[in-house]
C-alpha cells in the first residue's frame, strides 16, 4: 500500500509539472499552445466519437451516435462549462473536420460501381430535380409568405434555396454503417446527391446574384450550369485516364503500399481543390476521384508483391503450388483501395460528425416562436425531399426519399451565404440552423429503422 500511494504521489508530481510548464509554453506562444490544445481535443474528440458506438448496440447507425455526442459537448457551456469553446472556432479542428468529411465522400466513391450509378442514371436525375424543386417552391412561394410574412422576395427566395440542399455525407455514412452501400436505392441517393448539388449551386448562385444585383441573365444560368457539368464528366473522362498512367509511373520509384496510399490521397485532395476552384463543393470533387480510382487496377503495384508471394509460399512443394496461388491471389484481391485508405476514415471522418454535432446551440429552441417555426418548416422541408421518392422507379421509395432528407453542412452554407448578403435576418437564420438540425438528427434513426425493415421482408 505505501509503494502504491508513493507511484500516485509522484504521478500527481508529474502532472503539476507538465501542468506549469505548458503555463510558460501558453504564456511565450499563443501560436503553440493552440496547436497543442488541438492535439488534446482531437483525441477526446476520437474517443467521445468511438464511445459514442454504443448507440450501435440499440440498432441505430453509428454516425447518429457521434452526432449527438458533439451536441452533448457543445452545449456544455449552457452548464456553465465552456472548456470546450475554444475548439469550436480552431482553425486546426476547423480544417480536421472538413478533410474528414472529404475523405468520407472519397470512400463512398471508391466503393461505389460505375456501371450501377449508370443504371440508375434517369431515376436518380428524376430524384434530384424532384427533391431541389419541391422544395424550393414551398420554401419561396409557401413557407415564407405563410409563415414569415412582411419580408423581402429575396429572403424567401434564400429561405427555399436552402431548403433544396442535400447533406449527402450524412445519408451515405448510414448506407455504409449498415452495409447496404451497393444496393439499388443507395445508388440511387448517390446519383441524386450530386445531381442536387449542381442544381443547388446554380440556384445559390443565382439567388445570390439577384440578391446582389437583383437580376441576373440568362448566360450566367447557362455559364454555372456548364461549368458543372464539365467538371464532372472532365474529372470522370480524364481522370480514368491520367490515374493508370500516373500509377505506372509512380510504381517505377516503389511498388509498396505507401506509393499506393500516396496516389489515392493526391487524388483525392487535387479533385477536391479543383472542384473548389471552378466553384463546386470539394465533397463532389473527392467523390469524383473515389469513382475514377475504383476502375483502376494498380497492377504495377500487385505484380511484383504477387510475384514474390508465390514464390515464398509455394516453395519446393509443387503438388501444393495451385492452392497456394489461389490463396495468395484471394488475399492481394482483398487489400483492395477501400481496405487501404480505411484507417485514414476512422481518424478523419468521425471528427467531422463530432465538430458538426458541436455546432449545434440548442439553446435556438429555447424560444418559442423561433421552435414552432422551425418544427412546422422542418415538416414541410422534410416532405418537399421525401416525395422526390416516387421517381426512384421499382425501389423502397421510402429510403430514397428519408434519404434526400438531411440538409446537414450543406444547408448551413447557403443560409450563411444569405446572412452575408445581409437578406437572411437573425430569425430567419436561427429558424434555418435548427431545420438543418433536426433534419441532420432525424434522418439517421428513421433511415436505419427503414433499412433494417426492408431487409428483415426481403425487399
């Protein structure tokens, strides 16, 4: 017992040393210490999100569980605990969650199929338009006059544009939780998303400038719209093209997984910034780059570790050699590019759902007005997705509308887009900030329950 109270009076020691030193290390550099204090919150922040899993074992998708969590920590303060403001507003926690919600999207390109997104090419461009219009009328022409009468044509018209996004990176991290992320109808929400997110911007741009100038041609439309689509069918057409050779080439100075590893992260971050560049969101950059790299083989990077493979594991044994080949092919089948960038999701993309759970104040519904508003728009913003789901053809309409539904980081940029235009007033943005929570919150269970259904009927 002394021996043991000896090891916890010198940890304590220990601890107050650290403690007054990393006081003088505040004291000299600001700079460092919010580095540093980005490195204990990114942690805390990992560990809240993996103890948050344990909404896994009530049937619910793990993102809403992480989603919650950033909630729980962010509202701290309304307990007169405010340790965690600062990471609110760190420009290194800041830039981890959008990288993390870039390499979500990425994955979910690298592990969707092509030739399936083609096959729901029409319903998923039916769902999109279906899911951006509906929305966008009953947010201009019904929502804002009914509800928030007395304001500018441009405040309802910022009102329904927000109403048309679409929080992809949400929906698609419940398909993968639950393992359904080749399935007819996540397919289908893929397609739609990114469909909906060029129709999105082209309606923020054209609202802003109507905002802005208070009209806008129709060359601009024209001009926006086919920036978008040059960028997407560009990035898929020449991207199929530049990764093989880039891997052949780069294969030449190392064949080993880090080059490997290397290629699919440059991809991903390079298509990123060129959709940034031209005007697009990066999310539809990296989810372009995960499609291209999903059809290239990396043969260059096989062959020689296959080679060597054989070699040792059939040895001098030749009545074994074909069993053994066939084992080694299996196993170099399986660390395919979604095994390899894997570990890179689990650091990344929780602290993404974190950091936006954060974000939210829930201290918004303390008012009244601004609640009942917000509940009775939330319906209706709900509805104006959901029924995009009778275009989805012989699917569960049910999941592609529930789907479409969450407007999550999506919805919060074109409303503060509108604030900075000075056409979205401190009501109108709060009444936006908890649609865009209660859709982010409501979605994954209802979805989750959806999906366990249609799999427990076989449909």
């Amino acid at each position: 017992m002394p021996n043991n109270k000896f090891a916890h009076s010198r940890i304590f020691v220990g601890l107050a040393l650290i403690f007054i030193a990393g006081s003088e290390v505040w004291a000299a550099s600001p700079e460092a210490a919010t580095a540093a204090n980005a490195f204990l919150w990114v942690a805390i922040m990992l560990l809240l999100a993996k103890i948050s899993g344990l909404i896994e074992k009530i049937g619910q998708a793990a993102v809403l569980g992480e989603l919650l969590m950033g909630v729980l920590i962010g509202n701290l303060y309304l307990l007169g605990i405010d340790v965690i403001e600062p990471a609110k507003s760190n420009e290194i926690i800041i830039f981890l969650a959008e990288l993390g919600v870039v390499i979500l999207l990425f994955q979910i390109g690298l592990e969707s199929d092509i030739a399936a997104m083609r096959k729901v090419g029409v319903p998923a461009l039916l769902v999109a338009v279906i899911g951006v219009v509906a929305p966008f009328a009953l947010g201009t022409y019904v929502i804002g006059p009914w509800l928030l009468p007395g304001l500018s044509a441009n405040s309802y018209l910022f009102l329904g544009a927000t109403l048309t996004a679409t929080s992809v990176g949400i929906t698609a991290r419940v398909f993968r939780d639950l393992n359904v992320l080749h399935s007819h109808e996540a397919q289908i929400v893929l397609g739609a998303a990114v469909i909906d997110d060029v129709l999105g911007l082209i309606i923020l741009a054209v609202v802003s400038a109507v905002a802005t100038t208070g009209e806008v041609g129709i060359l601009d439309i024209g001009w926006i719209t086919l920036k978008a689509l040059l960028f997407l069918v560009g990035a898929l057409v020449i991207g199929q093209r530049v990764a093989p050779l880039a891997s052949h080439w780069l294969s030449k100075i190392h064949t080993g997984s880090g080059m490997k590893f290397s290629i699919l992260i440059a991809f991903c971050l390079i298509f990123a910034w060129l959709a940034h560049l031209i005007g697009l969101a990066p999310i539809i950059g990296a989810f372009a780059a995960g499609l291209v790299l999903d059809e290239v083989q990396f043969r260059d990077f096989a062959e020689p570790e296959l080679i060597a493979d054989i070699r040792r594991v059939a040895g001098n044994n030749e009545s074994d050699t074909a069993q053994r080949v066939r084992e080694t092919l299996a196993r170099h089948e399986k660390h395919n590019l979604e095994v390899l960038i894997e570990p890179v999701g689990h650091f990344f993309v929780p602290l993404f759902f974190i950091f936006t759970g954060m974000q939210v104040k829930v201290d918004v519904f303390f008012n009244l007005h601004v609640l009942v508003l917000a509940v009775v728009i939330t319906a209706i913003a709900l509805a104006g997705k959901i029924v995009a789901g009778i275009a989805a053809g012989p699917v569960n309409k049910w999941i592609v509308g529930w789907g479409m539904a969450p407007r999550g980081e999506v919805g919060l940029i074109f409303a503060v887009t509108g604030k900075a235009l000075g056409v979205v007033s401190d009501e109108i943005f709060s009444v936006i900030v908890a649609v865009v929570i209660l859709t982010t919150l409501i979605t994954p269970p209802i979805l989750t329950v959806l999906i366990r259904r249609a799999a427990k009927h076989g449909r």
